[in-house]
C-alpha cells in the first residue's frame, strides 16, 4: 500500500493542505480528517494542493465533493490547485471537473 503524506501549511491568509501520495480507499479518511480539522481553524481559503498526488479515486472524490459542499454552505472557500494530468483525468471523466471549485488564476 502506498502512502499519503499531508503537509498543512499557512500562506496568505489561507491554509493549504499539501497532499503527496495515492488517494484512495485506504488513504482518503485522512484527507477526510485534515479538512475537517481544517474548516474547524478561522481562515479565509482552504487549498488542496494535489500536485504531489500520483493516484486519486472515487473515494477521494467523495471527500473532496463532500468538503466543497460545506465550504460553500459555511461560507469558507475551498479550492483545489495543482492537479496532475492524471487526477485531472479523473475529475473530466466523471464530469466532477464541473462540480468542484478549483484554483484559478481568477479566484
């Protein structure tokens, strides 16, 4: 099984969560634990860096749609940034690319 590494980082006034490994069925409870943990904290934007991610599944998507449905109902902003080609992939195919909030140049 492969890991998952989550470094939670301030910059700017937003917290940043640094993802580094596989999500997946074994690993996205700990995704789910950060972000909580994460919309618990005062803070203008919360940011999932998934550029060190080398693998994301549905269940990571569960998480990540779950999360951004409260970060919008709590009036927190949650974006996800620097996502792989391969995880972008995943977002396309199952039409989440159109669901979730990510980091633009623009937000």
């Amino acid at each position: 099984m492969a890991g998952l590494n989550i470094e939670v980082v301030e910059r700017d006034g937003s917290l940043v969560l640094c993802v580094e490994g596989e999500l997946d069925l074994a690993t996205s409870p700990l995704l789910d634990e950060q972000l909580e943990r994460a919309e618990a904290r005062e803070c203008s934007r919360i940011v999932v860096d998934l550029g060190g991610v080398g693998f994301l599944d549905s269940t990571a998507l569960g998480v990540l749609a779950k999360h951004a449905a409260v970060s919008d109902k709590d009036g927190q902003r949650l974006r996800i940034a620097n996502c792989p080609p391969q995880a972008m992939r995943v977002f396309t195919v199952t039409g989440m690319v159109d669901h979730l909030p990510f980091l633009t140049d623009e937000s």
